[in-house]
C-alpha cells in the first residue's frame, strides 16, 4: 500500500475460552509476512491448509481503508445497484431502516484507496507461493470481496455453510485446483464474532470427498475437526479454496458482532476480465437457493 506504515500493528487477541480442539492439537504461531514464506510459514500452510500473518497492517491503515470501504458502500447503495460485473451484491438492513452491503464485489474499481492497497509489493511473496503464473485480477472472478457480517435483524450475512471453492471451479466449467483465499481484517475477529472454521488438511481430500462430506452452504453444524481462525485488524489469513470451511454465527449482536473482511482476488490462467454486460454465473444461483 502506499500509505505510509509509521502506525503501530494491530494487537494480537487474547485467547478465548470454548475454542474448538483443533485449536489445542494445532498451534498457530504469530507469523508475520516478509519478501517471502520462509519455509517453516510454507510447511504450515502445505500441511493444515490455512496461516494467519500478524500486523500486515497497522490500525490507520486500517481505519484508511475502511473508511473508504463504507464509502463505496454509500455509494454503491445510493445508486441502487444489485449487480457488479454481473456478481449480486448481497444487503442487510439496519434498524433505521437504511442498507447497507453485507457481500461487496469488484470493490477496487471504485476507491483508489483500496486500488493501491492490491498493488501493495508485499502481496508478490503470496504470488509467488500461490504458484507460477498468478496475479492479482482486480476485475476478474469477484475482483477485490468485502464481506461484511452482523448479527441481528435484517441482516442476511450472519453465516455461511459448509463449503469448499473447487464448486465455483466446476460450475465455470473449470477444473478443481489449488487456490489461496487471502483474507484481510478490517475488523477485530475474536470468538464471540463467529468467523471462519476450517477442517485442517482437509485440502488433501479427493474429488468425491470434495463433492459429498458436506451438504453445500446448507450444513452449519459444527465439525468436531473444525479449527476456530481468529484474527485482530489488520491481520492477513490465507486458506486453500479447497479446504472445507464455514462461517459462524457470531454470539454477539449488533455493532459488537461486525466483522468485515476484504479477500484478494488471485487468479491463473488465460485473462478473463469482466464487465457490465456479464452474465450472472450458475455458482450464484446455487448459493441463492440455500439462502444466501
């Protein structure tokens, strides 16, 4: 990013209470990111599917960027948008009544702030360890995602099922393969927020245990396997598509339960770039009729 970076990193969270035993059997150490995994960083994320790197950004950077993020939200309400480049926007409700954007795509296009932020040089050693031929495709796919999820009436991104990405593979016709979801903090994550759970190693898993372990985005039961990642602003989380994962509900309610999370658009292959004119993918429809 091109701010500078005299902030101070954002605190770790403190433990918490009634973490799920994946969290005792796995010890996730405070990583942080350099010019490169070292190969202790790249063995944790080959061998559990998932890392966490601590203080990526500092807290006015992050404040920075949310402030733009509610910007674009704003924004993109106000014009009464439903559909980016084809990709629905997903919306919750407050209790005055305004909306507000609970899944955001393609959110670079329309802030310089976050455009510099994926141009961040620090973003070339998750390239590289992604594998040979990976860029950052800010207007292909879903562009730059924020996800932004509360608990409380009139909300419709409290949670989300069991799932893996290799789905969205196959309905774009495209064979399953590795791919590394980099998500960014916006907000504190601590337990009481929900967040993401993921069954650890389960990247390993072969096509029929991809298509069959989990009913898709309709399961919600917690997996005795699962692994609570937790996470401050201003940290960066990056876990294999192929890994199956969820997110919980959070046990706090209202501003106490917001965490939002920006994830980096990595992409490979040929250059498939999106417009206004594109079509709306099946993978949406799917996602829709499990409530989402």
């Amino acid at each position: 990013m091109t701010a500078p970076r005299d902030t101070q990193p954002a605190a770790a969270t403190p433990a918490s209470a009634g973490l799920p035993p994946a969290n005792h059997r796995i010890r996730l150490p405070d990583f942080e990111l350099g010019g490169a995994l070292t190969a202790e960083q790249r063995g944790f994320l080959d061998e559990h599917g998932f890392i966490r790197f601590r203080g990526f950004e500092g807290r006015g950077a992050v404040r920075s960027l949310v402030e733009e993020v509610e910007a674009v939200d704003r924004r993109l309400v106000g014009e009464g948008r439903a559909h980016i480049n084809g990709v629905p926007l997903l919306f919750g409700t407050r209790k005055d009544g305004s909306r507000y954007i609970q899944r955001m795509v393609f959110a670079s296009l329309f802030g310089e702030r976050l455009r510099a932020f994926l141009r961040d040089p620090r973003f070339g050693a998750i390239l590289d360890v992604a594998g040979p031929g990976y860029r950052i495709g800010a207007r292909e796919r879903d562009g730059l995602v924020v996800n932004h999820y509360r608990n409380e009436e009139g909300s419709t991104h409290r949670r989300l099922g069991w799932h893996t990405d290799s789905l969205r593979d196959l309905f774009y016709l495209e064979k399953p393969r590795r791919y590394l979801n980099v998500g960014f903090y916006l907000d504190d994550s601590p337990l009481s927020k929900g967040g993401v759970r993921l069954i650890p190693s389960s990247h390993r898993q072969g096509l029929f245990e991809m298509m069959t372990r989990k009913a898709y985005f309709l399961d919600h039961r917690p997996d005795p396997d699962e692994f609570a990642l937790e996470a401050a602003a201003g940290d960066l989380t990056i876990h294999d598509g192929r890994i199956w994962h969820r997110v919980a509900q959070a046990t706090a309610t209202g501003d106490a339960s917001q965490r939002r999370v920006m994830y980096l658009p990595l992409m490979s292959g040929p250059l498939k770039e999106k417009h206004e004119g594109s079509p709306t993918p099946l993978y949406f429809r799917l996602k829709r009729l499990a409530g989402y």
